[in-house]
C-alpha cells in the first residue's frame, strides 16, 4: 500500500531551490575571491617592478589587507549573530544577520578595489596601503556570515556538500584572479596593463554583491516540518 507523504512535493522544491540558490552564492564567492586574487597580484608586481620598491615595504604594503580582515572577521560574526542574541531572529533557518553583514563586507571591499583602480607612479606605498585595509575589512565582514547563509539554508543531509562547494568555489577563485589578470594586463599593454588588471579585479568585487544579495529560505524549520509530517503518515 502506497503512502502519500504530506509536504514530500514541497520539500523535493524547497530543496531544489535551495540547491541552486547555493550555486548562485558559490558563484558569489568565486568572483569575489578572483578579484582578490587579481588585485593581489597586480599591486605586488606593480610596486616592485614599476615603481622599484623594496619587497620588504611591498610586503608591509600588503600586509594592510590580511590586518583589515583579520580585524573585521570577529566584527562581521558577532553582527551576524547579533539579532539572534537579541531574540529578535526567527527560530532556525539563517540568521536574520548574516545576509547584510556579507553583502556590506563584499560592498566594502568592491570599494576598496575600485579606489585601487587609477593606481599610478606617482601613488605611495600608504596610499595604496589604506585602500588595500579598506578592502580587507569587507573581506573580513563577508567570510564567516556568508558561510553561515550557505550552512543554514542547506538540507541536513547535504550541509558538507554545500560548504565544499562554497569551499571550492574560493579556491577556483584564487587560482583564476591573477591568470585572468595576467591576460588582462597582456592584452593591455605595459602603459595600461596594471589599470586593466585592477579594473578586472574590481569588477569581479562588484558582480559578487548583487549575488550574495539574493534571497534564500532557510530550510532548517520547513525540513523539520515536512519530516513531522512524514512520520505522522506513517504512524
């Protein structure tokens, strides 16, 4: 005999929703990660070939990014958890947080990296070095509260796929950003090539806002229910 599951319908839609609103946030995450990776790469070789600093003060120079970040990372998940502490979030599913907390922190950095755009000769280490803090404090907002919208709007049983999925995607990202700055600045030229590289880069920043902007369900409440619902059938 052949049992009718109330909800199974909206569950297998939920689900799918879901599954491709994950892939659209990985999307996000790429890009994102690309146009780190880009402009990372595009600055260090730019002060140390065009404009002859040292690598110690490149390095220095660089060293704003990761300190902005690691500054902003704790920030951006105490303010994603913030209305849950409050006791004004909705009981499971994603943190009411968390999607603007990331969404400003991608703001944030695509910011910092279109400053870095009309970057020049005539540009010192410090005025590259703050935009480059700028930056990294968006990154550091955008981690942890993104991870938490993918982790909380992913089924149970898919959780771990999803979070390597987003894991991936980064990684991809990484690896892209300075290849597709590297084309950039060849097609460029020397005289343009830099520019090109930081406009790619900053352009990748950009198109990963809208994308982390997108809503999604959590599915936590609604995958609890339609399980009720299923062991009510077969009781």
């Amino acid at each position: 005999m052949t049992h009718h599951v109330p909800g199974a319908g909206r569950a297998g839609r939920i689900s799918g929703g879901e599954d491709r609103w994950s892939l659209v946030v990985a999307a996000g995450v790429l890009a994102f990660a690309a146009g780190f990776a880009a402009m990372h790469y595009v600055v260090a070789l730019h002060l140390q070939r065009d404009d002859g600093v040292s690598a110690t003060t490149t390095g220095l120079t660089l060293l704003a990014f990761p300190l902005g970040m690691g500054l902003a990372g704790p920030l951006g998940g105490r303010l994603a958890d913030l209305p849950q502490a409050l006791g004004s979030a909705r009981p499971g599913g994603t943190p009411i947080g968390a999607r603007p907390v990331a969404v400003t922190g991608a703001a944030l950095t695509a910011a910092g990296l279109l400053l870095l755009v009309p970057l020049g000769d005539g540009w010192s280490p410090l005025d590259v070095a703050w935009r480059l803090a700028l930056a990294g404090v968006g990154m550091g907002l955008n981690g942890g509260p993104t991870q938490a919208l993918v982790i909380s709007a992913a089924p149970p049983d898919r959780a771990a796929t999803v979070g390597s999925t987003v894991q991936f995607a980064r990684s991809l990202g990484f690896a892209l950003g300075p290849a597709l700055a590297t084309a950039a600045w060849g097609l460029s030229g020397p005289g343009a090539g830099v520019r090109a590289g930081l406009a790619l880069a900053a352009t990748a920043a950009c198109l990963a806002v809208p994308l982390l902007a997108l809503p999604g369900r959590g599915a936590g409440p609604l995958l609890e229910k339609t399980t009720e619902a299923a062991a009510a059938a077969h009781d």
